[in-house]
C-alpha cells in the first residue's frame, strides 16, 4: 500500500453539524427537497467558480442557501486541501510552532472557516500546551457569523483556541495590520476571488505586504483552484516574492527554495495536486444527480516562510510526481520536479515489475514525494530509467484514513 502518512478524515461532527443548519433552516421542507435545493445551488455555485468568475459579495457570501450550500458540498473538500498543506509543512517540511506562547493564525477570505477549522483541528490532534488564537478575515460578515457558530458548537475538536472574526474587504485594508505577526497565514481558494481581474502588480505588494506579517518562523498556505491560470500566476507570484525578498523562502511546493518550472517553460503540466479523498455520506446523496467529480481534491499550493527550507538532495533523486503515472510503451512514467528545479521524466519499464508492484506504483499520487535511487540517466539527462521497484520509495505520499 501507498501511505507514508495516515491523517485523521474530516470529521463527522462539522457533516452533521451543516446538515443540521440545513434542517433547521427549513424546518417544513422534506430531505429531498432540501437536497434539491441545495443541488441547485451548487450548480450555480460550479458555475460561478469555474466559467463566470464573477465575484463579488452579493454572489455567494450574503445567502444563507449559497452558505449552505458550501458548507455541506465544497467545505470538505476545502479542508482537505489546507489539512494536506499543514501536513506536509509540519511533517515533511519540519515547521515547528514556536516553543511556548501562543500559536497565532490569519486565515483571509476565511469564508465560514473550512481552512481554519482543518488547522485548528490538526493542531489539535498534535497537543500542543500552546493557546492558538485565530483571526479570519471575510467581507461577508453572514459567512463569518456561520465560522463563530461552528467554533463555538464542536469545541472538542479545537478545545485550547480562541477566535475573532473582522469584516473587511481585503484588497485595501491589509496594510492598517502592521503590529501583529502570525505563525500561520491561510489563503484557502480565496487570493484568486480576492484579486480577480487585477493587475499582476497590484497582486505582488499586497502579497508582500502579507508576508511582512509573518513571524520569524512562519509560513504562508497559499492553496488556489487547479486551473492553469491560477496555478501559473501563484507560482510566479511566489517566485518574484522570494527574489525580492531576502528573508523569505518558498518551503513547498518544491525543494531547495526553487520556484515552479513549468512557468516558463512549454511543459504540458502545471503545478497542482490531484489528491483522492473520501467522500462524505452527505456530499454523496447531493451528488448523486450531480455527479461532480467529489471522490479528489484539485487544488495549487505554496507554502513561504521566513526561516531556511530543510534541504534535500540538489539533484534527481528526490522529485515530487507532477503528472499522472502514464502506462506507455511498456513502460510506467511520470514527470517529476527534483530537488535543483528541473523538470525530469521517470520511466520504469513494466516487464522488470510483478503485477502487483505495477499496481501499488499506479496508486502514486499527483502531489507525492519520492525517492529514485540508482537511477540511471543517458545522452538525455531529463530522462531518468528507473531500474526495479526496490528503487523507489515515497517519504511524503499521505492519504487518508478510510471513513
Ligand atoms: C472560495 S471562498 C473560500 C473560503 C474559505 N477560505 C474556505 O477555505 O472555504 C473565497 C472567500 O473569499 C472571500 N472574499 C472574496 N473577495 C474578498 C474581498 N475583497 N475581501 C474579503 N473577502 C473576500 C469570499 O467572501 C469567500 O468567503
């Protein structure tokens, strides 16, 4: 099996908890209609995500429908998006929250909470001594009430944090936040909306005014849609940041503080995950008519911070898998990004596999890390020839527990 890392699933108290917002909202309505209901929704929801792109606060965040909606829909998957980001930061990547103290978060464009509930949740499960103190920032003050009302509702699951919640249209006010750094600034699926039709160079100040807020070890979740758009404008966002920025490093998505390089080059992949989850019981009966494509999260990421990256090997030998794991030409292959940046295809031919070797490597995830050893390379140096299956191994493959 492919796991280097088992995480707890979402948990089923925020299902039940949207569900039961639901039932009560319309108290006189059977399930199905409610189901119905929210299915119309989402449509228009799907919609304005991926082909209006109009975004503004009247466009999901002032409804109560448009908020249950997402909530009992998108919000899983939106958690397992930053919960997968928070793990690899603090299982692979080594963040460690400060010794004592508390443990300060920002999450911007928090919606109704989905990132700040998957970090105060796998903080959490750390135990920490630590107090956690949260502040999410919304322009929809209807999104912020739900956030309150989750915190309050399933304290067992973030018992040691606080939270405050602020009203504010983030593409002016950040700048007025100067005194306070964080240990952790979330952006779950919220700098696109945020800076829809901007310029890039608007983008650039406003983000590097951020990371000012970042304290000495920090770091900055940036999760976005997996739209190539996104993606590409994410990664050269982060890789002018740290050129001009001396004490900020890109962690992740790569190794050695170097930027995504399928930005500029005419690579047929762009940097994005492509993560199977388990799916809810709820969000399966609302798809059933549906049927969106809910058993995988899609999403960009980076991760920024003020201290030194760990270091990995500067070569081949470690890359994280950017393709789909392709059977071709009897062979298995993926594109890799490796520990120097470059862009370097794998190949392992299937008649040196056993069946069930050629089906764990198939089970390999767009996102995962690995380790090639004895790679051989020839006049082609992107190509790598893997020679057997003892030669690779997956330090950072997560997956989740079965529901
Ligand atoms: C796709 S939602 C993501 C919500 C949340 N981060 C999550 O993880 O589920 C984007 C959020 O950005 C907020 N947003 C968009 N433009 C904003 C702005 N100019 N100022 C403040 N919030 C904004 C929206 O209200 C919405 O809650």
């Amino acid at each position: 099996m492919i796991s280097s890392l088992q995480l707890p699933t979402y948990p089923q108290e925020l299902e039940a908890w949207w569900w039961q917002k639901a039932l009560t909202k319309w108290s006189d309505h059977g399930e199905e209609k409610i189901l119905n209901l929210l299915r119309r929704e989402i449509v228009e929801q799907s919609d304005r995500f991926n082909k209006k792109r109009i975004f503004d606060l009247g466009a999901y965040g002032s409804r109560d429908l448009s908020i249950l909606a997402y909530g009992n829909f998108f919000f899983p998957r939106t958690w397992y998006a930053m919960n997968l980001c928070l793990a690899e930061a603090h299982f692979f990547r080594s963040w460690k929250k400060s010794q004592k103290g508390p443990i300060r978060i920002l999450d911007l464009g928090s919606g109704s909470g989905a990132s700040s509930f998957a970090v105060l949740q796998f903080l959490n499960n750390l135990d920490l001594d630590n107090p956690i103190f949260l502040n999410a920032y919304d322009y929809s003050g209807k999104s912020l009430g739900f956030l309150e009302q989750i915190h309050g509702a399933l304290k067992r699951l973030w018992a040691k944090s606080k939270i405050q919640t602020k009203r504010l249209d983030l593409t002016s006010n950040l700048t007025k936040e100067k005194n306070q750094k964080y240990d952790l600034i979330l952006m779950g699926y919220s700098f696109n909306e945020i800076f829809e039709r901007r310029e890039m160079e608007e983008k650039e100040k406003w983000m590097e005014d951020l990371t000012r807020l970042l304290s000495s070890n920090g770091i900055l979740i940036v999760v976005e849609p997996a739209n190539k758009k996104s993606c590409q404008e994410l990664h050269s966002l982060s890789s002018q940041l740290i050129s001009s920025q001396n004490e900020l490093f890109l962690h992740a998505p790569y190794f050695n503080n170097h930027s995504c390089p399928l930005i500029s080059n005419s690579s047929k992949y762009y940097s994005h995950e492509v993560r199977k989850i388990p799916i809810t019981n709820r969000v399966q009966k609302i798809n059933i008519p549906l049927n969106l494509e809910m058993n995988q999260v899609k999403f960009g990421f980076c991760i920024l911070g003020k201290q030194k990256p760990k270091s990995y090997a500067f070569d081949s030998t470690i890359c994280r898998v950017v393709s789909p794991i392709n059977k071709k030409k009897g062979t298995l292959n993926f594109i890799g990004i490796g520990g120097n940046g470059m862009e370097y295809r794998y190949e392992i031919q299937r008649r040196d596999l056993k069946n069930d070797e050629t089906k764990i490597l198939t089970k390999l995830e767009r996102g995962d890390i690995l380790k090639i050893k004895n790679g051989l390379v020839g006049k082609d140096l992107t190509l790598i020839r893997v020679p057997n299956f003892e030669s690779v191994t997956w330090p950072f493959a997560p997956r989740w527990e079965k529901a």
